[in-house]
C-alpha cells in the first residue's frame, strides 16, 4: 500500500474494504463469515474478494494496528471497531 491511491479501481469503497479486512484480521472469521456479515450489511461482497483484499491490505493493516497488537483493552481501539 504504498502508491498514495491504494484503493483506487476497486468497486467498493475504503472504508468498507477496510472493515471487512480488519473484521477478518481481528476475530477468528473466515472468508465466508466475514462474506456473511457484509451481506446482513447489506452488502454483496463474494468471499474470494476478501481473500484478495486480505492478502493485499492485510499486511499493512497489521502493522498500522499497532494499537490492536500492543493495547487489545485501549478505547482507541475499541471505538475504531465499533464504527466498523
């Protein structure tokens, strides 16, 4: 992720890629869980989708989340996934 458009010509935007990737990094989801919570979302999001996007925004989330990694209880934390 480091050209400074990451999320240009995907058909979704940011912020839902974003929480799909950071639902699967964050709790023991698989593809299909994660592609099922999406669709109570009202989303249709296939779960080969999530994997590429795992797979492509995956590493840099995990080391951008540091908060998650070093302080699982701080409240930063905890209301960036609320709003997920």
């Amino acid at each position: 992720m480091s050209s400074k458009q990451p999320f240009k010509r995907h058909r979704f935007p940011a912020e839902i890629i974003l929480c799909a990737v950071r639902m699967y990094l964050r709790y023991p989801l698989s593809y299909q869980d994660v592609t099922d919570l999406m669709a109570e979302r009202g989303l249709d999001v296939d779960r080969s989708t999530v994997f590429r996007w795992v797979q492509k925004f995956g590493p840099e989330l995990s080391r951008r989340d540091c908060c998650i990694n070093q302080f699982p209880g701080c409240s930063r934390c905890q209301q960036a996934h609320i709003l997920c």
